[in-house]
C-alpha cells in the first residue's frame, strides 16, 4: 500500500502567504470592530435599527446618518430623527440622539447630535455627514465627527475627531426563466 507525501511546507507557506496579502484587513477588521464597542453610540438609530439587529450599511434615508452615509442620498426633500433611551430607568444611562438632512442639488447634507450620560459623566459627538448619487445604481457619503468626553469631578474634557466614508450600489440580479 502507498500513502501520498504530504509537503507540509507548502502548507506553511501557503498560510503564511495568506497572512502577509491579508493580515492587514484582518487587523483592520479586528481593531475597528472592538473599537466600536468603546463608545456608546453604537446602539443610535431607534427601533427601526434595532429591530433590523443593527444592520443599517444599505439602508437609505435619514437612518443612513447613523451607519452609511451614502445612504443618504435616498432623501428626497428634508428628513429628522430623535432617538431617546434611558437604560434600566438610570439617569446616567440615558442617550438621545437628534439628526436632520437637507436635499439639494448637489448631494444631501445632515447634522447629527448625540449624547449619553450625565452630569457626572458623558459623551458627545457632533457630525456633518454628506451624500450624493453618482449614477443610477452608485452613491457615496461620508462623515466628519468630533466626539467629546467630560468628567466633572476632574472638571477635564477630552475632543477627538474621526471621519468615514462608504458607498451603496444597486445590483440587480435575475433569474433566467424556466420553461415548464
């Protein structure tokens, strides 16, 4: 009976390949997701979000403001959200969020406000964020954040800003047709 040589080598190699083309997305994907789990602003959106399980990068509209920007350019005229929670009825677990977009000829604006906390502690961040069509089936945004800290017992405050970009494409796929 023969068994086959197995190279483990190229195994190695191969992996280490894979690591070296894709080891910067990978720590990329994996810093910025828990990132995003040190400020509260990731539960913003309202229900609407909340019942979708927090998938809002396709969606267009004023909920847009929240997760992809380009989404934004879905407005057709004006749009507003105002989004309150108080967690656990705690005072110090309260955040609202306020957004509005503005449609005009060149791409659709929005401002966005949010807060969490209280007098002892809280966040902020303030945005201006931008969308536009750029063809039937592609749009693109984007976003400028400041997001602030302030302690009270120390009287200090900290700003930092951030900015995001993405896009949306429309793809239309079809089933051919069956004859029965």
């Amino acid at each position: 009976m023969k068994y086959a040589k197995i190279n483990s080598n190229l195994f190695f190699t191969s992996r280490v390949k894979f690591l070296k083309n894709n080891g910067v997305f990978l720590i990329f994907f994996l810093v910025s997701s828990s990132l995003a789990g040190q400020f509260h602003f990731s539960n913003s959106g309202g229900a609407h979000f909340s019942g979708m399980g927090r998938t809002g990068l396709s969606v267009a509209g004023i909920g847009a403001m929240y997760y992809n920007q380009a989404g934004l350019a879905g407005i057709k005229n004006w749009a507003a959200d105002v989004s309150y929670e108080r967690r656990f009825n705690l005072e110090d677990l309260t955040s609202i969020q306020i957004s509005g977009a503005k449609k005009f000829g060149f791409g659709t604006f929005g401002l966005m406000f949010s807060q969490f906390g209280s007098e002892l502690y809280n966040e902020q961040q303030y945005s201006l964020a931008y969308g536009r069509q750029l063809s039937e089936r592609i749009t693109l945004g984007g976003m400028l954040s400041m997001f602030g800290f302030h302690f009270q017992n120390t009287g200090e405050a900290r700003y930092t800003g951030s900015f995001s970009i993405g896009s949306l494409s429309l793809i239309h796929i079809s089933e051919p047709t069956r004859p029965y």
